[in-house]
C-alpha cells in the first residue's frame, strides 16, 4: 500500500490561540514533506469533517488529526477500516495543559505532530483473522447457574450443549426444601422452582443436554474449540465457540469444624443436612428422632474465620433465616436461637430479615460461640455475647451449622507454585503465598490443551482469576467464563443474574470472533500478533508471559499463536527480546520510530526531554482529565499511549537513552492482590522487567534515577502533574543525559 | 458456672405489654450513640433493648428508669423501632406485676396523681390559687376556650409564671376562657411513660368525662406533654376537644394580626425545643414565629436544635426522680445556652422549666441568664 498522508491541524478549543499553527503545520509540510496539510478552525464541525472526507475521496490513506484527545469525537473522526488514523492530542495533552504561546509548548505541539507523523508512516490497516467460527456454546454444569446460561444463550438463538458430571440435572437448587422469598415483598418462602427450570432446559431443542458426563478434552481456541465429551463410556467431539464454566461449589467440610461439636455431637449438624430434614416432614434431631424444640443456628461456621474459609459465603446468613422458619412453621411451640457475627442480608433480602425477626420464636444475638456440650437431654451453645457484656447459654435439641462454600474449582495441588518453588529451591507455600493469583490451576473440569496448563488459573480461595473489579466474568483464558458459585460466593438469584450475564459473555466470544475481532477488552482491534519466525530463538518468554495462555508450542518450543485467544494486550512484544512480535498499528518499529521523532534539544539550551510511556486504559485518560480540569504540569515531557504497560519492551528505553532523553516515566495501572490491569499481569509484568534494565542503565552508566514506575488509578488524575514535576526535579538533580550531544 | 439463658416468656410478657417493635431491632446502637444521656453519664440503650429481647431483663436495675422518653433514638432508628415501648414494657412489668422495685420519688408523685390528682400531693381545691388576684373565670360550657395549666404549672411557686403570663395574654386580648380548676387532674402523660398504665387509664377517663360534662370544645395548654396525650392518646379514649399549645396560639394570633407587640424586648433569646414538642409531634416553628416577631429579640439557637434538641431530662417521669449532680442534661443544656451568649434561655414546656429553674439556682447562674417561657416574652412585648 502507498502512503498517502492528509495533515490536520484543528485550531478550535483554543488550540489556535494558544500556538503558532503555521509554524507546528510545517513540521508536516517541511520536515516530513506532506503534501497535504489543512488547518482548520472547527474541525470536528460539518465543514471539517467533510474537508477531511473528500480528501480520503480524492486518495488520502493515512489522516492525521491534530486537535483533542483521541478519546473525544471518535464519531466523528472514523473511517473506513482501510484508512489509517493516527490522532495526535493538541488539546488535553498540550493546550489545555501548558502556558499559551510559550515556546516550550510550542516544542511540545510540535514534537507530538512529529511523533503521530513518525506513527502514521508505519501503521497499515489491520487485516482482520478469519477463520471459520462454529458459534454453539458450551456450558458445563448443569446446576442453577449452568442451566440459565443454557436457557439465555438458546433464547438468543445460539446452539448449546450443556454437560453435567452428575446423573441429573438441577445441582444444589434441586436438594433444597424450599428457598427463601425472591420476589417482593420478600415474605414468604418459595418453592425453588428447579423442576421448571430443569424442563425448559430439557425441552430446548436448541440445548443439547450430556447428563452423567465429563470433558476429556479441550482443545483449540474461541470459535473453534473441539471439546470431547465422556458419557457412558462413549466419546463425543463437539465444535464448540465458547465454553461457560458454571461448575458450582460443595460445601465446606464440616469435619473441620470439631470445635462446634460436629462429629462429636449427632445432633450437630450441616445447614444442608438440615434441608434433608425439612424435607421429612416434621424436624426430628438424628440422635433419637425427638421432634425438635429448640433448634440453634450458629453462623459464619467456619466462614470469615482464618483457619477454615476467610471469605463471606453470601448465602449462609439467608439460609438460616429461611431454615428458621422451616422450624417455626412445622412446630409452633419451637424456639429457634440464631447466633451470628454479622446477619448480612443484602439489598431488599433486608425485607426478609426483618420478616423473620418479628416471629416471635425466632431469637437473634450476636456473639461469638465459645464452645458445645452436651447434658439434660441438650446441647447448651456457650456463648460469649458481645452486646450484653456477658455469657449466655443457648440450649438446644439441634445445633445447625451455617456452613459456607468452597468453588470446585479449588485447587487439588499448587501444580505452578510447587514446579516454580522447586527450581528456585523455595518453600513451596511462600511461592503460593506471593503469587498474586494463587499459582494453582483449577482442579479438573475442561481439560485445556493449552500450553500454560490444563485448567483456569485461580485465586487465592481457589475461586478462577477474573477481572473482579472492571470485567467479572471474563476469565484469564479467551472465550471462557466463569459463572455462578465457582467464580464467587453467590446465591440462586444472584447465580441466574450472572449466569445471564456470562451467556451474553459467551455470545460476544463468538460474534466478535466471527468478525475477526478481539473479544475483550479491545472489542474494536482488528489487529493481532505477527510473528518473524525466522528471528524466533525460542525462549519461551512469549508463551510464559502472555497472561491469556494464547501460544502454544511445537516440539521445538516454537510459539504458535492462537490469534482469537488473544487479548491484543501486546504483552508478550513486550516480552519479545528478539522483537519479532507486531501488531499492524504497533510494534516496537513504531514506537521507536515516535521516540526518534522526539527533537532533544542540546544540553545548555537546558531543556530536558522526558518520555512518558502511559498505559491507554488509565493513565492516558487520566492524564486527559487532568487537562480537561486545566491542570499544568511541566512541558518537557513526551506523552507515548501504550496498549498496556506489559507490552513496553526494554530496546525502548535503550532506544531513548541513547538518543539524548533524560528520563522515562512509565505509568500503568494497579497490580497485586486487587489489580486493576486490564490485561492481568501487564503493569505487574513492567515492573519486573524495569528491575532488570538496572542493568543496563549500569552498562551505559547511567543513573538509575532516570527510570520511574507508577501505578495510577484513573481517578487519581490530579496526582499526575505532581508526578511530572517530581520527575523533573529529579531529572535536573541527576543532570542531563551525557549521551545528548552525541 | 450458670450461664443465663434466654428467658421467652419474659420476652412474650414484653411484647404483650407494647414492646411489639423490640423484635425488630438488629443492634445496630444507633440508640446508644444519640442518646443525650451519654453526654453526662452511660447509658446503654442497646443493651436494654437487646436484653429484652432475649427476656434476660434485669427488672432490679435501676437504668430501667433512666429513659427520659425524648424520642431522639425513635427519630434515629433505621428499623423504626420503639424505644420507648420498650421502656415502657419493663417499667409496666416492674410496677404492675411488682417485679423489681419502683424509685421511691416516683412511687410517691404517682401515688399523689392517683390520690389526689397531682404528683405534688397538693389538694386539689387549691388547683386554680395560681390565679388568685386575676379575672380567670370558671369554665361553663358557653366558654370558648378551656386553659389547662399543667399541675407544675398550677401549683409550683415559680412556674406558675407560665399559667399566669398565659392568662394575662389572655386576658389582654380579651379571648373567651375559664379553667376548670379543681376538676383538672394530671394529664397522666409521664405517669404512663413511667410504667402506670393503669392510673394513666383513670386519670384518662376522668378527665375525658370532666370535659365533655363541661361542654369543653378547644383546651388550651401550656405543657407538651398534656398537647401530646390529649392529641394522640386520650382520642383513642373517646376524648373529641382540639387541643391547642400556647406557642401554637400566639402564632395563629400573629397571622391573624390579632396579637401585636408594641414595646421592645432587647435580649438575645435562644431557644430549647421541648422533646414533646419537637420530636414528638413535629412542632418546632410556630415557637421561632413567635419570638422573631417580637420586637428586640435577637433569636439565637443551639447548635443541636430541633429535631436533634438535647432533652432537659424530665420526661418519662424523670422530672419526679432525683439526678445526681454532674449528671443533669438541662445543667449540661444551660452551659451550652451560657456558652452562645444568651440572656433568656425560652422554654414551652414546665418540665423544662422547673429543670431549668433549678438548674440556675444549683449553678448560680441568676446574673448570667434568665429562664422564660414563650408567653412570658410574648407579654412584655404586648
């Protein structure tokens, strides 16, 4: 394809006032030699735009627009995906933030237009993958969660197969007595519905039901997954698009929990035991089948407790109000005791708290349970009141336990932490305890042929990795998802929300898939990664690296690519110390290319230059914030947007330092136990690797000062120009950087 | 050890009494953390209600009459509940089934209520003396307005400035009212509140019956405490009267430009919401009205102000049982009038009054301020 550039300058929203356009529009036409280079007052209006139209009319293959944030106007300013836009952010980054008609933002504007001009000569239209997509949807477990997702995706029109490990369908919902109220005004108890449910699933013809069935096998990629499916001693190979994981949870194990009389005392028992009772009719206590009396409820058993589950069940509280009146209603001489740390009832669940407080047998204090025995015929709960100030007994004929919930996709064994620990000579629970995600791959349920490993990273608790805070559903592996009780605690009407919400997941997956896009979070990027074989020396980088598990490997440890598993993050060019990974709009090319085009002024002009590389999730429109909120900051330093910090490779900053630039600023996104990385691992991963280039700052003897990571938060705008400025002090104490003058 | 353990049937006694809403509450101390109390002294509201809740009241103690009744944690509470039924409940259970043991000011002022219609034990004949050397006339059922001083107003030596000041404005104006004297027993409000259901039902009955013999259509009071029973308990009973607080007749008379001031009273006036009043039945402007219109007032108001006014301390059959010293809200309520710079700290209610009163006294605050009742200033300015 031939180049063919359009410049525009807008001098709207105040850019015209504050620069000299004629001087920044021959940084085009003189430096870069743009035969096409129109300053306009009011681009974005009508006339703009269409001066902007004809000129792609009349030829223009590559527009430059030099005005506001490419994060504004973007409806106005898209073309046909055969042309390449480059923006270049006169407005937040330049005017907006620095003094009018001052020479150094004079330099600025004008090294940002070199910059998007040094881009846009190398940045071709993305050439979309396409392959053929099989668009059916797996689901696996067929429990509240599983069957929802069934039931929404058919709704929506997409083939399902649904596969169960157990004999029927229904999961949890199906042992239930009845559940708790769900609809307004949340008074009275419920069937739970699940033989509904298990029908509509079972009439779909659109859902293909394997009860009594596991994976074998799942290979491939989004779109075109072959999944191989065991029932009855046979084999089924199914195409599959995506895969919703809704493998549901068991309860924890109440064995643990001696310390409140369970095993020791019959009559102690679970919050699920207690659904089978109800469901015998009256509520007879094992020991010696007297119909109950009194019956204690003791919460948080084992829950929000460190030596069994830290984390809140959800549920637990809800299912003792519930079971409370499973016990007022078939006796109603009974009194029932339930003692809690916290009653946690969410949202309008609060109606049916307070429904359940005003029974007249139903007693609540909050207190810590100091120990069970046994005499007179009943279990006496000791109880350390934390409201009276004092003791109390609770005697009951019948102890439940508020179990919480373990996912099962809990860990059997820390598979990455304990190989990790065992090359670096490390103890194997300090590896587990540093890993941010917990090191442990899911106990067994899909089977992945991925070269990362066999099943969905998880968390500490065992829960699969998601993007908790931003993208919940999405999983650390493309076009699977995690839903119901095994992504987090939940209950049945919070597990049909989510599992709606993981199918409209799935169906993304497949349609973004089918366009030869990537799924998420870069749902428009039609580019994906290119690799230079020839130059591969297979170090493995690339496929340890990428958080999303995208490359495997052949025999030789060559990295094959699965593009539709790909996140377009670009954390593994990032990775790349051969730098044969690019996209078509970015490669470690390009962005030296923009560093190069940086004009350093010598050294006793005294005007130092600082590149900042800011991740495009959250520093960059941070950063625009700050200049929508006129903030000033300092006007040496050189903005460069990054896909995701993780996708920085190192040449860059040898690259910068060798061309006379002072610093390099390299702000990203949060990481740790509550990332905010849209890509997992990326602002982690920079961190790391900044470490090492103190070695090669050592090699070029330089400071190590003249290299800074952040994290930022984009609501933490305002702290940026502190950071520029600090920087720059820094900067000036250091001095500059010896190499500028050669 | 033995440890307690919860006692249903107390609770059931509890809720039979009025404690309906104790179910409801989830500690969750609200009560506790706005109850003026603290501010001189502990006071638990959360355990109280939490201990009746598992029956595990322990009826001897004497924090079961600490409650003032002021209302601000049933104004606070996120479940609705009501705190004060559920003081109420313990007290009944302690003075009618004789569980614990009722302080002894307070048996002797409900006894003289029942007896003789009045807890100071006075007789009842010298129920309208107050009025002696003024032109009130006896109520006759041509009679447009009943005055019901309230008993502290009808028989304390100095509070009975209220009655006479009420009277004057009056008389002043030349409005049609008369007092039943003799006949007017104790509203009964705080009896109630302090657990006496049943003499509150008496002296209910009774009065219900002296009015409607006496053809009595509007009365006209000067306690918030007699406005909120007859407002909202006695209808229940059968009673059909208006009922009117002086601070709500002033302002209405203002509005109607029937009530002009012609001399000015220079002095910087704050300000106390009495619970009644205020809390209880949301009647926290015609006062201000009032005392903005007289001429000279400069109106000045307590940082907690009305719906978060701090109590005297002398509902709930408070104002009949001793406060130690060190631990009395209208002392820590008159510091903080002192401390804003006022001359006259105004009152609406002869609860507050009496407190007050004493609280000057005990302070030795005569030079610094003044204790008046709204109708007091309303007739300096006439």
């Amino acid at each position: 394809m031939d180049k063919k550039l359009g410049v525009y300058i807008c001098g709207g929203c105040s850019i015209g006032d504050s620069l000299d356009l004629d001087k920044v529009s021959e940084v085009a036409t003189k430096e870069y030699k743009v035969e096409i280079c129109k300053t306009h007052p009011f681009l974005c209006g009508k006339e703009g735009a269409q001066l902007i139209a004809k000129d792609i009319e009349d030829g223009v293959n590559t527009v430059v627009i030099a005005a506001c944030s490419p994060r504004a106007q973007q409806e106005i300013f898209s073309y046909d995906s055969g042309v390449v836009l480059e923006r270049v952010n006169l407005r937040e980054h330049v005017v907006w933030s620095h003094t009018p008609q001052d020479e150094n933002t004079q330099m600025l504007a004008e090294d940002y237009l070199r910059m998007g001009l040094a881009k846009a000569q190398k940045v071709f239209p993305a050439e979309p993958y396409q392959e053929a997509i099989d668009k059916t949807i797996l689901v696996v477990g067929g429990g509240i969660s599983g069957m929802t997702s069934a039931v929404e995706a058919a709704k929506a029109g997409y083939e399902v197969c649904l596969v169960e490990k157990s004999p029927s369908l229904g999961g949890w919902m199906s042992k239930l007595y009845k559940q708790y109220p769900k609809h307004p005004p949340y008074q009275q108890l419920e069937d739970t519905g699940i033989e509904a449910k298990i029908k509509e699933v079972e009439g779909n013809p659109r859902i293909k039901v394997f009860t009594g069935a596991e994976i074998e096998k799942t290979s491939g990629a989004p779109g075109m997954f072959d999944v191989l499916v065991k029932q009855n001693g046979n084999q089924t190979s199914l195409r599959i698009g995506s895969i919703i994981q809704a493998t549901g949870f068991r309860p924890y194990e109440a064995n643990n929990l001696d310390h409140l009389g369970f095993g020791k005392y019959p009559d102690v028992i679970t919050n699920f035991q207690m659904e089978e009772l109800a469901q015998q009719g009256k509520i007879k206590r094992p020991s010696d089948g007297k119909e109950v009396e009194s019956v204690a409820f003791i919460q948080c058993a084992g829950q929000r407790d460190e030596n069994h589950l830290p984390y809140c069940s959800s549920f637990c509280c809800l299912t003792s109000l519930k079971q409370a009146l499973y016990v007022t209603e078939k006796n109603t001489d009974a009194s029932v005791y339930i003692l809690y740390k916290d009653i946690r009832t969410p949202a309008q669940y609060e109606d049916f708290y307070k429904r359940v407080q005003e029974e007249q047998a139903v007693f609540f204090t909050k207190g810590e349970v100091e120990g069970i025995s046994e005499g007179g015929g009943c279990l006496t709960v000791e109880v350390e009141d934390t409201l009276l100030g004092e003791k109390i007994g609770i005697n009951a004929d019948l102890v439940v336990l508020a179990v919480g919930i373990v996912p099962n996709s809990m860990p059997e064994e820390a598979k990455k932490a304990t190989a990790e620990a065992e090359s670096s000579g490390e103890k194997c629970e300090e590896a587990a305890e540093r890993a941010a995600d917990s090191g442990f791959y899911a106990s067994p349920a899909l089977q992945l042929k991925y070269r990362q490993g066999p099943e969905l990273p998880t968390l500490k608790y065992g829960f699969p990795d998601s993007h908790f805070i931003c993208f919940p559903y999405e999983t650390r592996r493309t076009g699977i998802y995690s839903t119901g009780c095994v992504r987090q605690p939940e209950d049945s009407a919070t597990c049909i929300d989510d599992a709606t919400g993981a199918a409209l997941k799935a169906i993304q997956c497949v349609e973004q898939s089918s366009k030869g896009m990537a799924v998420h979070p870069r749902t428009w990027d039609q580019t994906y990664p290119d690799l230079f074989m020839q130059r591969c020396t297979q170090c493995k980088r690339c496929t340890e690296e990428c958080p999303f598990g995208m490359y495997d490997e052949d025999e030789k440890f060559n990295p094959l690519p699965n593009p539709t598993r790909c996140r377009r993050c670009a954390i593994c060019m990032g990775s790349c110390p051969e730098r044969i990974i690019s996209f078509k709009d970015y490669s470690v090319d390009i962005i030296s290319s923009m560093l190069k085009a940086v004009e350093v002024p010598e050294e006793d002009e005294e005007k130092p230059r600082v590149i900042a590389f800011l991740c495009e999730n959250d520093a960059y429109p941070a950063l625009d914030v700050a200049g929508i909120n006129r903030l000033t900051y300092n006007p040496y330093v050189r903005v460069i947007p990054v896909r995701c910090l993780g996708s920085i490779n190192i040449v860059w900053i040898a690259d910068a330092l060798s061309k006379g630039i002072d610093g390099i600023i390299m702000i990203g996104c949060n990481y740790g136990d509550d990332y905010q990385c849209h890509f997992i691992k990326g602002s982690e991963l920079a961190n790391y690797r900044m470490e090492k280039v103190q070695e090669t700052l050592q090699r070029l003897v330089l400071e190590s000062e003249r290299i800074e990571v952040w994290q930022l938060s984009i609501s933490e705008y305002d702290k940026l120009p502190k950071i520029f400025d600090d920087f720059l002090e820094t900067i000036e104490r250091v001095g500059p950087n010896p190499y500028k003058d050669f | 050890m033995t440890l307690a353990t919860p006692d249903k049937e107390t609770m059931d006694i509890l809720l039979e009494l009025g404690g309906e809403k104790l179910k409801i509450c989830y500690q969750c101390g609200t009560c506790t953390g706005v109850c003026p109390w603290n501010l001189v002294r502990d006071f638990n509201v959360r355990k109280i209600v939490h201990q009746a809740q598992l029956g595990l009241v322990d009826f001897e103690d004497e924090d079961n009459w600490t409650c003032a009744t002021c209302g601000a944690c049933v104004k606070r509470c996120p479940r609705g509940g009501e705190t004060i039924d559920v003081m109420k409940a313990i007290r009944k259970v302690v003075s009618e089934m004789g569980a614990g043991k009722v302080p002894d000011s307070l048996r002797i002022s409900i006894k003289n209520i029942a007896s003789l219609g009045n807890p100071q034990g006075e007789a009842p004949e010298k129920r309208a003396d107050w009025a002696q050397g003024r032109d009130v006339k006896t109520f006759t059922p041509q009679t447009e307005w009943l005055y019901f001083p309230c008993c502290i107003s009808a028989y304390d030596a100095k509070v009975k400035r209220m009655a006479l000041a009420t009277a004057d404005i009056l008389g002043k104006l030349g409005m049609d009212f008369g007092i039943l004297g003799e006949k007017e027993k104790c509203c009964g409000e705080s009896v109630r509140k302090a657990g006496g259901e049943e003499t509150f039902q008496s002296l209910a009955n009774t009065n219900i019956q002296t009015f409607t013999e006496s053809g009595v259509k509007k009365v006209l009071v000067s306690s918030p405490h007699c406005y909120h029973t007859f407002k909202n308990e006695y209808p229940e009973l059968g009673a059909e009267f208006e009922v009117v607080h002086t601070t709500q007749l002033w302002a209405q008379l203002l509005e109607e430009k029937k009530l002009n001031f012609s001399r000015e009273v220079k002095k910087k006036v704050v300000y106390h919401d009495p619970c009644y009043l205020g809390r209880h039945n949301d009647i926290y402007d015609e006062p201000r009205r009032v005392l903005e219109a007289i001429p000279g007032v400069e109106l000045i108001e307590f940082e907690d102000s009305k719906q978060n006014a701090i109590c005297c301390g002398g509902g709930g059959g408070r104002i009949w049982m001793d406060t130690p010293k060190g631990e009395r809200l209208c002392d820590w309520r008159l510091e903080q009038a002192i401390e804003l710079g006022a001359d006259v700290l105004a009152v609406a209610c002869p609860y507050c009054m009496l407190n007050f009163d004493d609280s000057v006294l005990t302070l030795g605050k005569e030079d610094t301020i003044e204790i008046k009742d709204v109708s007091e200033l309303v007739l300096e300015a006439i």
